[in-house]
C-alpha cells in the first residue's frame, strides 16, 4: 500500500493514480460485479495483454483496492474481487457511466442534425 509521504498532495491526483489507467477502471468495472477469475478478466477486457493485466492486478491488490485468492484445488483456482477499500469506488464509477451515456445520448441526438446540415443544398 501507498505511504502517505509517497501520495500527491491533490486528492484528485491521488485518485488518477490509484484509478486513472484504462485497464484499471475497467478492472473495476468488472469486479464491482462479482469476483472474476484471471483468464474470465482477460476475456472482458478485449486488448489487454497478460502482463499489463498481471501488473495492474498486482498493483491494485497493493493499494488495497482488490483481493486476490488462491484455491488449493488441482489445477489452482485465484479468484480476484474488491475489499472494501475498492468498492467504495462505486460511485466514482457510476458517475462516469452516468455521465458516459449522457454523453452518447447527445452525440447520437446530433448526429441526425448534422446529416440534414450536410444533404441540404447550399
């Protein structure tokens, strides 16, 4: 976990660190439904490789924000989900959908205006 002297003075930039990759807001996205083993996360996030998905793992799992558990079963089961820590980003994420489909909302209300600007003769 982050010491205090290693954090941005600016909450925000604190959060943007934690959080502010692609991949890590996707991660959360999936776990704030339920736990997800490694190669089910891999399959959700399309794009992402191995590594980058094992680094960002590793370092969420490091801040606290996700758990990772093993399974003494043969072949080994681990399971990633949210502590505690991680799912009070909830509404951090929610905000963001809320706002995402605002947004596709209104791009799929202009482009039609757009289209007639374009057909219309001069």
């Amino acid at each position: 976990m982050n010491r205090r002297s290693e954090l941005p003075a600016c909450p925000v930039a604190v959060t943007v660190r934690l959080i502010g990759s692609k991949w890590k807001l996707l991660i959360l996205r999936d776990l704030l439904e339920r736990p997800w083993r490694f190669n089910e996360l891999r399959r959700s996030l399309d794009g992402i490789s191995q590594k980058v998905l094992t680094d960002d793992l590793r370092a969420m799992e490091a801040d606290g924000l996700i758990t990772r558990t093993v399974y003494a079963e043969v072949p080994p089961r681990v399971e990633y989900a949210l502590t505690e820590l991680g799912a009070s980003m909830r509404p951090i994420l929610e905000a963001m959908q809320a706002w995402g489909e605002a947004y596709q909302a209104r791009m799929a209300a202009a482009e039609p205006a757009a289209e007639e600007q374009v057909e219309q003769p001069g």
